[in-house]
C-alpha cells in the first residue's frame, strides 16, 4: 500500500512530502520511505500565513487565498514525488496514480484554540485532488478536538508503530516550530505525550527581526552567546510549562509579543537588556530545557530527535549536555530521515483513515475515545 504524506508545520518554512510503501494493511504493517521531496514556503506566502496567526482585516479572504496558494505547494510536492515513481515505472503515469492509494496532508495550522473547541489548518482538499489526481485526506486534527481532545500532537501514535524499543525507554521529540515529545515504554504499553513549548519558532522570529536571516543555521549565531539566567527563569514561569498533560500550544501563545513581554518583566527598574545575541543563545536553552524535562520525567533512556531542530547543531549539543546520562541523536540513528518523519506520520494518518482505523490516542490529546480522523476528497473521474 503505498501513501503520499505532506506537512507543513509551524516554522512555516516548506512543505515536505514522503511516498510511503506499507508492507501490508495490518495494523503494524513496516512502512519504507520510497521518495522525499521538499518545496520551501515562498516568501509572500510564508508572511501571508504568519500574518494569519494574528487577528486582523478582511481573514477570511486572505485565509482563502492563503489556503489555495499552499495547496498549489502542496500539489507541486506530491507531483514531484508522483515523478520519481513514475520514473521507476518506465514512463507508466497511470500506472504511478493508481499505485497511490491516498495523500495525507497536513495543512497550516494558523489557528489552535482546543480550549474554546477548534482548531483550523489550511488546505483545499478537493483542489489537492484535483491537481493530483489522487484520493485526498486533509482535517485530521478537528475529529479529535470534536471529541473533547486537544487536536494535537497526532504523531505519538505513528511514533508508536515506528520507534517503539523492546530495550530502551525512549522518547521521541519533533522540534518544528513546536517541540512536541512522545514517550515510548519498553515494549509496549500506554504511548503519552504532549507539546513541550516552542522548539524553532522564538528563534527563528529573533533570528530574523536582528540579522533579517529566517533562522539561525546549524545554532552558530546562539552558539556564541550567554545564557541570561534572569530571562530564562522569567520564561520558564509562564503557566503552560506548569500545565500537565494532555496539553497542546502554538502561535496563539508563543509569539513575538510573548517574548517581548518576558524580556520586559525580567528586566524590572529599567535594568540593562541582554544583548540579542544571548537572548538568542537564552531561547535555545529554553528549547533544550523544557524538552529535557519532559523526557527525564518520563525516565527516558534515549531521546531521538526529527524536524528541522535536528538540524541545529547548538541546540541538540545543549540538549544533550543537559540531558546528562540520557543517549541523544537524531531519528536517523534508528533508520529514518529527522525531516521525512512528520509527512511519514500524514501517511500513516491518511491510510488509518482509509481503512476506517483510528488515527488519535486519548491518552495523548485527552479525546474521550479514538476516532477515526480526517475527511476524504476522491480523485477527479478520468484521473485516478
């Protein structure tokens, strides 16, 4: 069975996309990835959506155009990967599409209130399938939060089926524009997990309001600074850190503003502002920190690392600094690519739904039962 996976996330910086070959349709069916392919958010685009995460004029339309503009990314992705099939198939387009069972797309979260009952990712499922001529799966996340659940994260259950060890306690962190952690028992047993706080998303903003670059590459410009204890500690007080879980965030709280703030009322009788580069150097260790804390609550052995954070060399050196005791890499030390693995979870979200299994785990989001996610858009006649 093969599925195309895409997801954007919130770094809102590309949208990545897998080909999937699962072995079989059983419930813990082994999944190979055949292709990857990534297009990067163009520059209009990326600011169109940031814009979106605020309230603001006419939102509607802008959501509109938005929402049609990525799928048109999205489309160019699963095309790209529908080529390196095709290649493989001598030149057979339709024998390529009818391979394809479905394509699981994520969409741009610009919203996410499960608190207030809704959560909004954006994407045009029947335009998707109508560029690509495949059956199309999009709004996972809003069967989970109808059923009193947090929408979010979806991943710990595709996590489960591909990184669970019969000898290490392992936890399993994506650090896009959100860390979100899974936390895997030995062998077994009830998968938990929960967004951590900010992963990318902090620095990437001060990465780009002081050097006008869309984020700090491999951690250089933090690797070069001072932690400021005084903002650390401001931050780490914020209230979400103290919440347990099931829990979820993203840019509705973590903003700017939010950091502007923190760095305000940690510098109390006009105190001397740390210099931007430690304030980069302080929000890293702000990442490290409070995903550390989740792995070593759970008693991790092992933390494994995927999305564009396993790229940053700084900040997975401080994790691993922190994490005294506790083995740190990336997923790519149990066999998959840190940047496929998030679009390989929406093929695997997109086949659960297909075959009518369910895609959410209540112990993870607070659902009150499975459900079965995401809704289907068929391919267009003449085309599949």
């Amino acid at each position: 069975m093969r599925f195309i996976g895409l997801m954007s996330g919130t770094s809102v910086d590309a949208v990545d996309g897998v080909l999937a070959e699962f072995e079989s349709d059983s419930p813990d069916a082994s999944v190979t990835t055949l292709a990857f392919a990534s297009r990067p958010m163009p520059d209009a685009l990326r600011r169109s959506l940031l814009d979106l995460q605020q309230p603001g004029p006419d939102e509607l339309s802008r959501a509109s155009l938005a929402s049609i503009a990525l799928t048109d990314l999205y489309a160019e992705v699963s095309l790209a990967l529908l080529s390196k099939l095709k290649a493989d198939q001598a030149g057979n387009e339709q024998a390529s599409l009818e391979q394809i069972v479905a394509i699981g797309a994520h969409g741009q979260t610009v919203r996410h209130r499960p608190e207030l009952g809704y959560t909004i990712q954006l994407i045009d499922g029947a335009r998707l399938a109508e560029l690509t001529g495949c059956p199309s799966v999009v709004d996972f996340r809003s069967g989970d939060v109808a059923a009193g659940g947090q929408g979010a994260p979806l991943v710990p259950a595709f996590h489960a089926l591909a990184f669970s060890s019969v000898d290490n306690r392992r936890a399993v962190v994506n650090i896009g524009g959100i860390a979100n952690v899974s936390l895997l028992p030995v062998g077994g047993g009830t998968v938990t997990g929960f967004d951590t706080g900010p992963g990318n998303l902090l620095m990437d903003a001060w990465c780009e309001r002081h050097l006008g670059k869309p984020f700090d590459r491999n951690g250089d410009w933090a690797a070069g600074g001072t932690i400021d204890r005084a903002l650390l500690d401001t931050m780490l007080a914020e209230p979400y850190f103290g919440l347990p879980a099931p829990k979820s965030t993203g840019r509705d709280l973590f903003t700017p503003a939010w950091l502007d703030h923190q760095l305000a009322i940690s510098r109390p009788n006009s105190a001397a502002q740390p210099t931007p580069r430690d304030v980069q150097t302080t929000l890293a260790e702000l990442t490290a920190l409070t995903i550390e804390r989740a792995c070593r609550d759970f008693g991790a052995s092992e933390i494994r690392v995927c999305g564009g954070g396993a790229l940053n060399a700084y900040l997975m050196r401080r994790l691993a600094q922190i994490a005294t005791s506790i083995d740190v890499g990336s997923t790519a030390a149990i066999g998959i690519d840190p940047l496929a693995v998030e679009a390989l979870a929406f093929a695997w979200l997109a086949r659960q739904r297909i075959l009518n299994r369910p895609g959410n785990l209540p112990a993870v989001t607070g659902a009150r039962g499975p459900r079965i996610l995401g809704a289907i858009y068929p391919a267009s006649p003449g085309k599949a």
